[in-house]
C-alpha cells in the first residue's frame, strides 16, 4: 500500500493567489483549486477521481469478478463554485449582501459488485443568497435547482429492485442571530 502523498504548488498571476492540493492514496487522486479574483469575489473547483477495483480471485459463490469497480464508490466527484460579496455603503440598512452559487457532480457510481447496476453522471445547481446586517442574517437559498433526478443508493434482493431517489429541490430561508 502507497502512503499518502501531499503536494501544494502555489502559483501568482495578476494579483491572484492560486494554490494547488493533490492528494493521492493507491488509485485516488484529488485536485482541489480556491482563488480570490477580486477582493469581492473568491472562487472554488474541486475534483475527485477514483479507480477502485476488486481484487482476487473470482468468488463463483458470491459471484465477484475481479477488476470490476468496488461499489458504491463514485468513480469521480467535482465541484465549482464562486461567491461575490457587494459591501453596501453606511447609510445602507443592509451592510452586506453574499451571492453564493455552486454546482456539484457525481459521476458513475455501481451498485453491485457485477457492475451491473450503476448512476451516471449528475449533477445539482446550488445557490444562497444572504442580507447581513451587524450581527443578523436573512438567507435564501435553493438547492438541486433544475430538480435532477438521482438516485443516492440502489440494490436488488431476491429479484425486487429498490433505490433511494436523491433530494428533489429544495427552497429555504435561513435567519441567524448573532449576539
């Protein structure tokens, strides 16, 4: 088994500060990248990538192959996403509003060990909105935007298929009082 490798380069481009993260544990690899454009707006990508496969010798009994991806195990995930934050002048009520979008994927997830089951690739738009002022915060925000359908977990037992169907969309409104 490898041990863990971490490696961080940080690069400078038109006053922005990129700094780049890989990890990697045998068949794993992560890249994550954050940068402030401005000093309004910061930025966020992470990608994920898997290749777990089952080793061994094929089990006739419980029927696995070797080589087949382990389940329940996304091959890969990402995000990106940004937030911008307009500062309000003081004469303003509301000293600040915070404009957060993101957008999440998952990719190729298999149910059972044959790889006969699996989720494709989706994905979910995510935004929040929020009003401070001094220590209160009104938010609105919704989630799975555009109502993908998924599902989170699936399997088969005695010839009856069963899947849980991830979260339809949801709106809400978040108040935060600081004292």
């Amino acid at each position: 088994m490898l041990k863990p490798k971490l490696a961080t380069v940080s690069v400078s481009f038109l006053n922005s500060s990129f700094a780049f993260t890989f990890f990697q544990v045998e068949t794993m690899i992560e890249f994550k990248m954050q940068w402030p454009f401005e000093d309004e707006f910061d930025g966020l990508a992470d990608f994920r990538l898997s290749n777990l496969r089952l080793e061994g010798e094929p089990d006739m009994k419980l029927h696995v192959d070797a080589g087949k991806y382990v389940p329940f195990v996304p091959r890969h995930t990402m995000m990106v996403g940004g937030q911008y934050v307009f500062e309000l002048n003081e004469s303003s009520f509301i000293d600040t509003i915070v404009l957060n979008a993101d957008y999440r994927g998952t990719g190729s997830v298999y149910w059972d060990v044959k790889n006969k089951y699996s989720q494709k690739f989706y994905g979910t738009l995510n935004a929040r909105l929020a009003f401070q002022h001094k220590g209160s915060e009104l938010a609105l925000w919704a989630n799975n935007i555009f109502n993908k359908d998924y599902n989170t977990f699936f399997f088969e037992s005695m010839n009856n298929k069963f899947r849980q169907r991830g979260t339809p969309v949801q709106l809400g409104v978040d108040l935060r009082l600081r004292f």
